[in-house]
C-alpha cells in the first residue's frame, strides 16, 4: 500500500472529511516517509505515538511501516475515542500484523521507557506537557522526532517549549510541512 492508497482508504471511509485524522494530508505525507523510514533502520525499530486519539494516524504509522518488523506503540491517555470513531479500531483489529501495534491507555509523561527509533508528539498540548513528553523520553530516542501543532496560534506552549528546545541545542529543524515539524535529535537531555 502507498500513501495515496492510504489516504483514499480515510478519506472516503465512514468517518469522510478527516474524521479519523488530526493531521491535514500534506503533513500526513510527512509522517509517513519518516515512519518508513525506519524500516530500514538496524533491527530493533520502535516508533512511539503520543497522542491516538481516532487513531488515524496510528493506521498511517501502520501502513507506512507494513511488511516490517518496526514495532509501535500508541499511547493516549484516555480510551473512549475508540467507541466513537471505530473505522480505524476496526482497521487496527483486523490488520494481519497487528502484533506489531500496542496499543496502551496511560500517561505519556510517566509510561515505561523503550529505545524510540521515531517519536511522533501528539499528546498533550500545553506547554508543560510537551515538555515532560519530550524530558522523559528525550534519552530514548535514537531518530527523528516529528511534532504536531508546532506554529499553530492555538497551542502556543508547543511551539514556545520546541523553540526553547531548539534554543538549548537539543534539536535541529530538518523540515516542517503546515504546522507538522520533523526534528533531528543533536544530544541527550542534560538535567
Ligand atoms: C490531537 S489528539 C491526537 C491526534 C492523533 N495523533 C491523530 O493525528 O489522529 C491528542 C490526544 O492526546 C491525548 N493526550 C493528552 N494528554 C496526554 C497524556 N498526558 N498522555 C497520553 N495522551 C494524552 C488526548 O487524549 C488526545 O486523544
């Protein structure tokens, strides 16, 4: 499957318009060649999501990453969108490699740590949030970090926390596409 099979699939689904994706189709499409990227990355690849939500882009990361051993975990903090929005759940439970998916309810800020090949930051949007997002599972990462909302007018506390991260050496701008930003990881977080 390709990015345009995968767009089709959401757009023209039940939830038409976007009702499963957060992210607009021009950002989706960069995410997309990140989370496939990984597949060629050694051999333990994991790619954490915070922030499921309808799960659409959890499908996304599925999709991009298909035919591949690259695990994801999804982690939102609440479960209930799944009973509303079901396309992507029913996508999800019939996939063929669905042990592949793992699909937690639990706080981002205080989860287990795993080695991240990819962090896509999704989660909680005020800037406290993002920064304990990014503090507990900054010296994880081996990979890109993509953000969402980065430049968007409502969620001023990510972009002034990824600017002040920026500012402290921590990331480099690799690209952003809308408010859709790709971050290559320059040290470790020093407390
Ligand atoms: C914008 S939505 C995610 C959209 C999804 N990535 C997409 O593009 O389809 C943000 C989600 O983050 C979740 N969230 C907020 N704070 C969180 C936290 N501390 N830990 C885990 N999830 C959190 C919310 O419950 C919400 O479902």
């Amino acid at each position: 499957m390709d990015f345009e099979d995968c767009i089709t699939l959401y757009r023209n689904s039940n939830n038409a318009g976007g009702g499963c994706y957060q992210i607009k189709n021009h950002e989706a499409k960069l995410l997309w060649n990140y989370a496939k990227q990984t597949k060629c990355v050694g051999k333990e690849n994991t790619i954490l999501e915070i922030g499921r939500y309808r799960a659409g882009s959890l499908v996304l990361l599925a999709m991009a990453t298909h035919d591949s051993k690259v695990k994801i975990v999804s982690v939102d903090i609440v479960d209930g969108c799944r009973f509303c929005y079901t396309d992507a759940y029913d996508w999800l439970n019939d996939y063929e490699e669905k042990e592949r998916i793992d699909i937690r309810t639990e706080n981002s800020h205080a989860m287990e740590n795993v080695p991240l090949s990819m962090l896509f930051v999704d989660g909680d949007h005020l800037y406290e949030g993002v920064k304990k997002d990014f503090i507990h599972h900054w010296n994880y990462l081996n990979g890109p970090c993509l953000a969402h909302d980065y430049t968007d007018p409502t969620c001023e506390g990510v972009t002034r926390f990824i600017d002040e991260w920026i500012e402290d050496g921590y990331v480099e701008i690799i690209e952003q596409v809308g408010t859709l930003i790709a971050l290559k990881k320059l040290k470790d977080y020093e407390k």
